[in-house]
C-alpha cells in the first residue's frame, strides 16, 4: 500500500494514527511549503480552527497546484475554503476519526484530475511529430496541424493558415467534424481574395485562435471553433492552443531552412557547372541535359530519391575539374598529343578533389572521380573494370557518351538519337555496362526521358 506524506499546518487535528498516513506539522506557510517540496508531500492539512487562514490555503494552492490542500473547517467555513482552493473538506468533530479518508479520497480525486489534464493535453503534443515534413512540403504540415488541433481541443472546424514567404499566396489547411469521419480541405489564395474564402458553418460559436509562429517570425494563424451552442473553450485549451501553434511553427520553419539550402546548392551547382561550360560554346546545356539522362537511368536502376539527385548534382558537376585545364588543349580542333592527353584525363580526379573540398556527398565525389572508368577496364583514372566502377559512374558514362554523340563536338557533327543508341548498343559490354544501356534504351523507349534535353 502506497504510504501518503501530509503536511499539517498548525496545531491541527490529532488525528488516529494509520499506517497508509505519515503526518509532519509545520508551524508557518514557509516551513509547509519547505516541507511540501523536500519531503515531497502528497497533502496539506490546514486546519481553521487552530493556527490555519484561509490565506494560508489559497497561498498553499497556488503556489502546490500539484498538491491537494484539505481543510479542516465548521461547516458554515466550508463554501469559503472550497472557494480558497480546498480539495477536501472534513468538520472539526470528525476530524479524528476521518482526516485520513478525507486526505486519501482529496489525493486519489486529485491524481485522477490532473491525470485526466494531462492526458488532454499531451496527446495533442505528442500527435506533433505526425508533423515533420519527409517531403519538404508545407501542405503536409498544415494540414496535419489543422487536424491535430482539432482533435485535441475537441473542435468541430479547425484551420491552419500560413502565409507563403516566397508568393503573396495563403495555404489553408481545414479540418472539420467531429468524429472518425473528419474532412480535410487544403487551398491556396492570395490575401486579398480571403474574404472569398468560405464562411464556417460554425459561425457564432465559440471560437479560439493563436498565432502560429515563433518568437518575431510570424507565419499565420491557428484557428479552432465549436458549433453554435457548443461549451465554450477554457484557458487551458488556449494554452495549448498558443503551444500548437509555436511547436507547429517549427516544421515549417525547417521546410522554409531547407528550401532556402536547397536553392543556395542549386545557386552553387549552376555556378560551377557554368564555369566548366565556358570553355565551349558547343557545351552549353551538356551538363544539365547529361543529368537529366542519368536521372533517367538512374530511376530505372532503382535508385531511391537521395541517390536521383546525388545522380543529378554528379551529372551537373562531372567535368567541374576541366576547370583546372587549359583552353588550348580543350579547344584543340585535332587530336591531342600523347601528353595533351594525359592533362585531359587528370579532369577527372581534379574534379573529385575540388567536389570534396568544397563538401559534396561522398557518391558525387566518387563517381565524377570515376566517369571514364570502361566497363572493359580501359578507362582512367583507376582502370577499375566491370562492377568494380561504381554503379553511380558506370551510369554517368552512358549519359555523357549519348550526349556528346547526340549534341556533336566541334570536331564531330551530332548523331541522331537511333544512330547514338546503336552506338551505346555496339559498346554495351565494352565501354559500357550492359545494365546502364538497358535502362537508357527502355528509358527512351518508355518516354521517361525529358523532351526538353532532346531537343536542346
Ligand atoms: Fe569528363
């Protein structure tokens, strides 16, 4: 049997001895309060017709709200102390014989309220990780939170609107109705249209709103309402309301981080993908139309999203490292000497090198490392043979050859798409690996390659 520690303040009652009930006296409020947080107390006892005031008890409420306060009083005191923060009441007389009871049902009636508070709002906080975004889309985040809020503060219609920093649009996210059956809605309007949108069926019920944001940055609103005639909401719920609406702001937050990180690579990439192009008039457009085929292929492989755009940033970023080489070996109209060459084929591992100092994913780094690996293991820079090349690179090499066919050099006309195909055929096994041709040519074949990269 679980032993209850009561803290008596006053004299107080002398109440039977019991063995599920520890009493401690204490002559002030302060030395009850020292003994409610050291001896972690589970009751107060204050007893008014002794030292015990009713400012006691509202003192000792207030400042122990987890503690119930239970109040020794005549029965005319009892409207008052229960008024004061009183969670038991026992008269006087019977103070005796049944203190321990009223101490024993004011502690279980006690836990039980605050279990139940603290079930109400928890479960709507801990429904927040349904929050975080996988997709990087703030529509999955709203609309979650909007039905999150709904839930937990038991509303009829919920709505969570955030304004979209990059276009003067408003997402809406709506959930409505109280049961399994909830419908949600979600729309974008610009804020000048939003008294278009339409008005709740809720109307003139009670209704609670809360900012959704953190600290300065204000990203809209978080609406809950309840039908005509519904009970009202209490401060609490508009606590948690408010706590919705800050923890719900983070998400969006981290989606608007990643946006912004993904756009300040994306500026990085096509900057230096740029710079390789410079060299060329003849190459622009090479990069991105060859990282568009990888892509192709690379999805046919079964690569997963993260490897699609590590596929991406590689194809982008493959020659970055003709950087370093001079124009007139790389504009050179004839064949290249034996040491010409040589200073060509360094492109590659200078390549590598600059991916790396600068942070690039570790497959980027490898495979731009090894794009003129061959199949055969012919290639440089490691004349690493077969499946030894990583698979990353084998594909690189299909989509740089086909492009370079398909677009000519200034030393080559272009082919067409069937003959450049034929080309990687007669090569499949060879230069290349028979997989990687197989899911170009079905790639081809099935349209999943952009028309824009074969027409550019
Ligand atoms: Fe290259």
């Amino acid at each position: 049997m679980e032993r209850l520690r009561c803290v008596v303040v006053g004299a107080g009652p002398s109440p039977a001895p019991e063995e599920d009930l520890e009493y401690r006296s204490a002559s002030t409020n302060a030395e009850a309060e020292a003994l409610v947080v050291g001896w972690e107390a589970d009751a107060v006892v204050v007893d008014l017709s002794s030292a015990g005031s009713l400012d006691t008890v509202a003192d000792l409420a207030t400042a122990h709200p987890e503690v119930p306060v239970v109040v020794v009083a005549p029965l005319d005191a009892m409207p008052e102390a229960v008024r004061h923060g009183a969670c038991g009441l026992v008269r006087p007389e019977a103070a005796r014989a049944g203190l321990g009871r009223a101490v024993r049902d004011a502690v279980a009636r006690h836990r039980r309220v605050r279990e139940a508070l603290q079930r109400a709002v928890l479960r709507p906080l801990v429904r927040l990780r349904e929050l975080i975004p996988s997709d990087g889309n703030p529509e999955g985040v709203l609309r979650r939170l909007a039905e999150v809020a709904r839930a937990g503060l038991g509303a009829d219609r919920a709505a969570a609107v955030a304004l979209d920093p990059r276009a003067p649009d408003l997402a809406v996210a709506l959930a409505e109705g109280r049961s399994a059956a909830v419908r949600e809605r979600f729309w974008t309007l610009v804020p000048q249209r939003l008294a278009d949108a339409e008005p709740p069926p809720a109307q003139g019920g009670p209704v609670l709103t809360a900012t959704l944001g953190v600290a300065d940055q204000t990203l809209g609103a978080l609406t809950v309402a309840r039908a005509l005639g519904r009970r009202g909401f209490d401060p609490v719920q508009q606590e948690l309301l408010d706590v919705l609406g800050i923890l719900g702001a983070l998400p969006l937050l981290q989606v608007e981080l990643l946006r912004e990180l993904r756009r300040s690579n994306q500026n990085l990439i096509d900057a230096l993908a740029y710079a390789c192009e410079l060299h060329e008039a003849s190459l622009r457009g090479h990069s991105e139309r060859l990282a568009s085929y990888a892509v192709a292929i690379g999805r046919r492989l079964g690569f997963g999203d993260g490897a699609l755009e590590n596929l991406r940033v590689a194809g982008m970023l493959h020659d970055v490292g003709k950087i370093g080489i001079s124009d007139r070996i790389l504009l050179k109209p004839g064949p290249l000497t034996p040491e010409e060459y040589e200073a060509v084929k360094r492109h590659a591992a200078m390549g590598a090198e600059i991916l790396s100092a600068a942070g690039f994913p570790e497959d980027v780094v490898r495979w731009v490392l090894h794009h003129h690996e061959r199949w055969d293991g012919r290639g440089y820079p490691a004349s690493l043979r077969g499946e030894d090349i990583p698979l990353g690179a084998r594909v690189l090499a299909v989509a740089d050859a086909y492009e370079v066919m398909t677009t000519g050099r200034v030393y080559r006309g272009p082919l067409l798409p069937g003959q450049a195909l034929e080309e990687l055929e007669r090569e499949r096994g060879r230069q290349f690996d028979p997989q990687a041709v197989d899911a170009f040519r079905d790639a081809l074949a099935g349209g999943e390659v952009r028309r824009d990269s074969l027409d550019a």
